[in-house]
C-alpha cells in the first residue's frame, strides 16, 4: 500500500493548541518537515528533521516525497491550518500525485477571533499571506458590513498605507493582533494612521 504524506497544522504556536491526533501523527513519524519555527518544539524527537527554505519550497517538498517512497512515515509540519494559507494547497500544486493525510490544526484566524469573540462563520476571512503586496482584489474582498479578518503579508504598515491611498480614512480603526498564544502575544486597537507608523512581525491577524 503506498504511504500517505502526513500534513499536520501545529496550530498558531504554542503548544496547548496541538490536538492530540496531530501529536501522535508527530511523534510517531521519521521524517518531519518544516520551517525552522515549526520544527523547534519537537526537537526532542529522534526523527529526520528537514528545514522548509521559502525559498527552497519545491524543492525540499521533492525531498519529502522522495523519503515517502524510500518507505518512511514522512509529515509536513503546517502552522496554523493546512487549508488556510497553509500547505495543502502548496502540495497538490507541487506534488498532484503524492495521496495525502490531512490533520487540521487551529489557526490564528480562529484564535483572533476567540480573544475577540468575533462569531468567525459571520466573518469575511481574507488572505495576502506569502509575500504578496496588497491589491486591487483585496479591496474588492473587504466587506464593509462585516468583520474583516485578514491573514497580511510580511509589513502591516504597508497593508494600512495601501487602505489610506485607496480611499480608507487614515482614522478608520482597526485590530492588530501579534504573536497570539506566545508569552509576548498583543493586542491593539488602533487606527490605520496609527498603524502606518508602527511595525509589527510577521505573525499578525488584522480585523478591519
């Protein structure tokens, strides 16, 4: 029978947010496949661990698949949810083939919408997750008689300049919320012309 390539979603980061499926599907793997933050937490396993590079993607996934056919229990590890800006898309793009085992994990979207008791299925969730630069399309996206939850790219200040200059009053007042479950998580309640002014890493939800 031809083994299945494990995608786990390790959840927002800290590790009360594991399910218990996706640390038994971990810890009972050879091979774990991940970023550097990604693979940290299960450093006390005696399992293959192989850095995904961003931009060495393709080709570390044909690597994971080639340990998947020399017989290995191989899993790729997903922060947040695989199916959200995670790496089940990234898989049927790059590898249609490979037959897949998908475990879902919690993600920031569902977490920001926790701490903020925003009912999630009445939300407009939105993702510029990658890199991308903010476009015309997510305008088209934002509703303005719902919550907006947006998975940003790299620069937060970027994200509110592009709003302001696209017809967004620069007093419009939006949420940032950085780190959520790490000890130095945060929480803020500001405007777009504050935010232009502030930086912020790249582990961020805003809702606008």
């Amino acid at each position: 029978m031809t083994k299945k390539m494990n995608i786990v979603g390790i959840g927002p980061g800290d590790r009360e947010y594991l399910t218990i499926g996706a640390l038994e599907t971990i810890e009972n793997s050879d091979v774990l496949v991940g970023s550097k933050r990604s693979l940290e937490p299960f450093d006390y396993l005696d399992a293959q661990m192989v850095v995904l590079e961003p931009r060495d993607i393709p080709k570390t996934v044909k690597k994971a698949v080639s340990y998947l056919d020399d017989g290995f229990n191989v899993t790729i590890l997903s922060t947040g949810d695989p199916g959200f800006s995670g790496m089940l898309k990234t898989m049927q793009k790059l590898s249609p083939k490979t037959k897949l085992n998908v475990i879902p994990g919690i993600s920031s979207i569902q977490l920001a919408s926790a701490k903020l008791q925003i009912p999630w299925d009445d939300a407009n969730l939105i993702t510029i997750h990658g890199g991308r630069a903010p476009t015309e399309k997510l305008l088209k996206e934002l509703d303005e008689n719902k919550k907006n939850i947006v998975l940003p790219n790299r620069h937060i200040s970027e994200l509110a300049e592009y709003l302001i200059d696209h017809g967004y009053s620069p007093e419009h007042e939006i949420i940032i919320c950085e780190k959520l479950s790490y000890p130095d998580e945060q929480i803020v309640h500001v405007t777009l012309g504050e935010a232009r002014q502030m930086e912020f890493g790249y582990m961020c939800i805003v809702v606008i």
